[in-house]
C-alpha cells in the first residue's frame, strides 16, 4: 500500500493508483474534461491539475501515480486560480450560446464553468466553424469542440476505426473526420459512441423531432410509432423515473399524449425477426453451409455498416433478415394497413430507438418491394423521445400505464432482451432449438451467452441442440469484432453462428441514449431487460399469439415467399465507403 495525504487526509492505496482514483476513493472528486478511464488518460484539458508540495508546477491527476509521503491539495488558491483560467481559456474557443445547444443541462463544460462561477469570460472568443453536412445523421459542431480527444480515442480503442483525427497547429488545433475525408465518404459505423462520449454539444445526432412534429400535425397522415426494447430501460432517466417507474405502458401514454395514432412495441418485431433469423440459421446449418464460416446476425445496423466497409467478403455471411425496426415498418405498411382500410402511402412509421445508426439504416435500400416509399420514415432517439415529451408539457408522474395498440401487441421475453448484447443469440437459440427438436427447451437453459460483468465483450459457448452442438459467440463494441473476425480468419476459431452488437453491452449502451458524462450503464440496463423476460408469462417468440396470427392471416409461414419479399433483404443493394 502507498500513504500519502489528500486535502489534509492520511490515506492508504494500493501501488499503481492514479492521484485521481486515490482521491475518488476518499470522497474527493477531482473535476475532469477529457478524462475517460482506459481510454483517455493523457490530461489534455488540464482541468483535473492539483498541488503537490514540494513541486512548484501543478501536477494532472488523472496519469500521474501516487508515491509514498505525497502531500496534495485538490482545492488550494493556485489549483483554483490555474482551473478556472484553463476554463476561461476553453470558453474563448467555444461556442457560449447554451440556451441553444442540445447538452444545455447536461454539459460537462457548462457545469464547470458554473461551478467555479466564471460569469462573463474575459478573453476575446475565436470559433473555428467547419462546414457540416447537416442531413447527415451524426453532426459535429467543430465551435463547440474542446479538443479533449475524447471521440478520437473511443472511435479509435474501442471501435478501431479511426474516423477522427486532429488537424492543424497551435491555436487552429482542431478534431475533423480523418484523412481529410468529407463525413460521407468515411467509413463511419453511425455507432454514436463518439456523441454519448463528448462532453459538450461538438457531437450531436441529427434531430428528426420537427419532422415527427409535421406528421403528427398533418391531417392527411396516420402516424404509427414503435418503441424498441432498450428504450424503456434508459428513458426515465433524463426525466426523473426510476427504473420501476419507467415503464413501456407510461411510454405508450406519452406517445398519445404526443398524438400519435397508434403506439407499438418493437418487441413484437424482435419475435418476428427471431421467426426469420432463427428458422434461417437452422436452414443454414443444417444444409452445411456453415462448416466454413458462421452466419452473423444482421440486427444492429451499426455493425451491417462495419461488416461492409472492413470485411466485405463476409457480407454473405449476414443473416438477410432485416431488423426488428425495418420488419415492423414492412408489416406496418402492409399487413395492418390493409387490416385498418389504410393507403400505406398515407402511413407516416416513427421508429424510437437507442440507436444512431437507425437514422441511417430507415433510408437504405432495404427491401425487394416497394411500397410507400421505405419500411420506417423516420426515427427518434431516446434523447429525442425525451425532449419532445418535455416540450409537450407532459409531466411524467402524470403518466398512466397503458397498453399498446391491438394486431401486433404481444411481445414475448425473448423480444425484450433483443436490446441487451447476448439477448438476439439468446431469443434465437430458444427457438432453434424448438424447430430442431420440436420441443421447447428451459427458456434460462442459454444463459451463458449473457454478459454479467463490466469487462465482459466477448463470450461464447457451445449449446447442443438435439444430435447437434451448436457453437456460438456474442460481441460487442467494434474493436472487439474485429480481434474476433480477425481470429476466424485466420482459423484459430470456428463457431456456427455470431452476434455482433457495434455498441459495447448492446443497444442499451446506444448512441441515441441518455448521456451520462463518464458512465457506462449498459450492465445495469440490460439487467432490467433480464428482468422484464423472466416476468413475462411468454418467454418464446414462436408461441407469440399475434405472430402467429401474422403467419396465418398474411405471411404463410417463416422463409415464405412472401416473407422473403417483405422481411428479408440484399445487403448489396447499397453501397458503403470501404476503409482507406
């Protein structure tokens, strides 16, 4: 152990400790910017300086490790004075107008300068604007950047593909996308992690809530709107419910309030993709065509886009199931339209989901028919969700649980955990394994496949199912799939089937979710997924009665022609920029 005195307090922590940690330890949070553990130890924003007697020059706490008889001081005069300068002096190269900027409220910046009550910033203010391509669905507002590196370092450690990158020198320093590439033309993921992990509004997702607002407010549209899994896990958060509190059913009361016309959980597509995907991976490796390679689910968009720029001889590899989002707008614009007497072309389809990329995925070539333009129109983050029920005056302990529109209502526990990584492997193995055997198996019997700790990205099993063994693997966050497909590449392993989520621990740790400056909730979230599943009285998607019903009424049955034509789709019919 090494003893040295914080703030006039003897403490004890073990060798190797940050000045930082040891003081967190001890109830002293030191005040931090570009600090992210692991990922973005290298003070760059001097914010976290403190005092060392002894040392004239201010030390940063975040990479510097603590010695033996080391006396600190985390608040003295000079580390107050040095702060609030090194404040000031960000401030000057920001763009100041908070009332206007998406992270009013949750800004780490703006709560610093707060904090030590710098009220008028006394140096003359230079913004850098770079121009953006606005309809994009990730927006960088380069004003704003603090240059902190945060975006650099996840784009490059934990999703390794190295979108961002500083450019020029001195006081022009400034974050853009890499190798002097236009956003369009990266090979971006649309994962978003860069904007849960920026800690003012440099970042942001394109905002869609004006043109939700319109359909709503047009007579001539029908607007329908679902709800995925992961977003009631998260969505209480900015607006003060618990976890208990914050229900699916106050979610549904909300979207009416909102005054959409019928209100959908996701969950019900999560089913019906399972019904595809499953009954496809069972094809497949039935048939053999998985000895050499296995087959990737194809849910997270995120991932699809990685898959197509870095490995794209592995595209075949893709389950063509579309996602739980795209298969619900196709049975929306088809199945209900016809059941409610409806034109499609008079269906507007409102996605909320966790997810950035979702934004990208709705306007992608998706499907093999056409039918009022594309399966989902538009789509809105959890973030979105949030500000439009504030902007509606809706207060949430007002809300009432409510259940969600008929036709496609039931959603079953292998549904809900679609949103935590491990949960689409999960869902699918229990109902392959009651195609195979035509029995169903313990709904907890594939449990293994769940990640239960913050350090846990990657896991696999081997599940026997009948006379065969299945082998699997689950991972997520995009560093981590490609050390995975790099090691089936070169043979080292095999497995049957893989899940790949781009964000790590899933959609719950989405970029469209709420932003919770140096957290990461994925764990916690998902645990509330598990919850919900083992609540749930139907735990299986192929015993979901409105499923079912779809089959029977207007699908015919999982790998139909039909089904085919609606619910699958080419995954070359569009484009990614490879890697450069």
């Amino acid at each position: 152990m090494v003893n040295l005195t914080i703030d006039n307090k003897a403490i004890s922590v073990p060798a190797g400790t940050t000045i930082m940690e040891a003081a967190e330890a001890n109830g002293i949070r030191i005040p931090r910017l570009c600090y992210l553990k692991e990922i973005n130890e290298i003070g760059a924003c001097r914010v976290c300086v403190v005092e060392m007697e002894g040392k004239e020059k201010l030390i940063t706490s975040c990479n510097n490790i603590v010695e033996d008889g080391m006396v600190l001081y985390t608040n003295s005069p000079k580390v107050r004075m040095n702060r609030k300068n090194t404040v000031k002096l960000l401030l000057s190269q920001h763009d100041c107008q908070c009332a206007v900027c998406v992270r009013s409220g949750n800004c780490s910046l703006q709560q610093l300068a707060n904090d030590l009550n710098i009220i008028d910033p006394p140096f003359h203010q230079e913004l850098d604007r770079i121009p953006w391509n606005m309809n994009f669905p990730l927006i960088r507002d380069s004003a704003k950047c603090i240059k902190c590196m945060r975006c650099i370092q996840i784009c490059d450690k934990v999703q390794s593909l190295n979108i961002w990158d500083l450019e020029s020198t001195g006081s022009r320093t400034t974050v853009h996308v890499s190798k002097n590439r236009k956003i369009e033309e990266a090979d971006c993921s649309l994962c978003g992690q860069c904007i849960t992990h920026c800690p003012t509004g440099a970042l942001r997702a394109r905002d869609d809530t004006a043109k939700v607002w319109k359909a709503i407010d047009d007579p001539n549209k029908i607007t329908v709107v679902q709800v995925a899994p992961a977003v009631r896990t998260a969505w209480g958060e900015a607006l003060g419910l618990s976890r208990e509190e914050a229900t699916m059913g106050k979610i549904t009361d909300s979207l009416r309030r909102l005054g959409f016309d019928y209100v959908f959980d996701t969950t019900f597509s999560a089913d019906l993709t399972i019904m595809e995907e499953g009954s496809e991976f069972v094809k497949r490796l039935t048939s053999g065509e998985l000895k050499d390679r296995p087959m990737f689910t194809s849910c997270c968009p995120g991932w699809v886009r990685f898959i197509k720029s870095q490995y794209p001889h592995l595209v075949k590899q893709l389950s063509t199931a579309k996602s739980p989002q795209q298969m619900f707008g196709a049975a929306m614009k088809t199945y209900f339209a016809k059941s409610i007497g409806v034109d499609p072309e008079n269906i507007c389809t409102v996605s909320v989901m966790p997810c950035t990329a979702k934004k990208g995925e709705c306007n992608m070539e998706l499907f093999y028919e056409e039918y009022a333009g594309h399966d989902v129109d538009l789509v809105l983050t959890t973030r979105e969700l949030t500000r439009m029920i504030r902007s509606a005056h809706i207060a949430p302990s007002t809300l009432k649980d409510e259940v969600c529109d008929e036709l496609m209502q039931d959603g079953s526990g292998a549904g809900v955990i679609f949103g935590a990584t491990g949960g689409v492997m999960e869902a699918a193995l229990r109902s392959a394994y009651f195609l195979v055997t035509g029995k169903n198996p313990d709904a907890d019997a594939f449990k293994n496949v769940r990640r239960t700790r913050e350090d846990e990205f990657t896991m696999t099993a081997e599940i026997p199912i009948g006379d065969i063994t299945v082998r699997t693997a689950v991972v997520s966050g995009l560093a981590n799939t490609r050390r995975l497909i790099e090691r089936i590449e070169r043979e080292e392993v095999h497995f049957d089937f893989v899940e790949v989520m781009a964000c790590p621990g899933g959609c719950v740790g989405g970029g469209g979710q709420p932003i919770h400056d140096s957290e990461e909730l994925a764990l916690t979230r998902s645990k509330n997924l598990y919850f919900l599943d083992a609540s749930n009285e139907l735990r299986f998607s192929h015993e979901n009665p409105d499923i079912q019903k779809l089959y029977d009424d207007f699908m015919e049955a999982p790998l139909s022609h039909k089904a085919h034509m609606l619910l699958h789709t080419d995954h070359n019919a569009w484009e990614m920029p490879k890697r450069k």
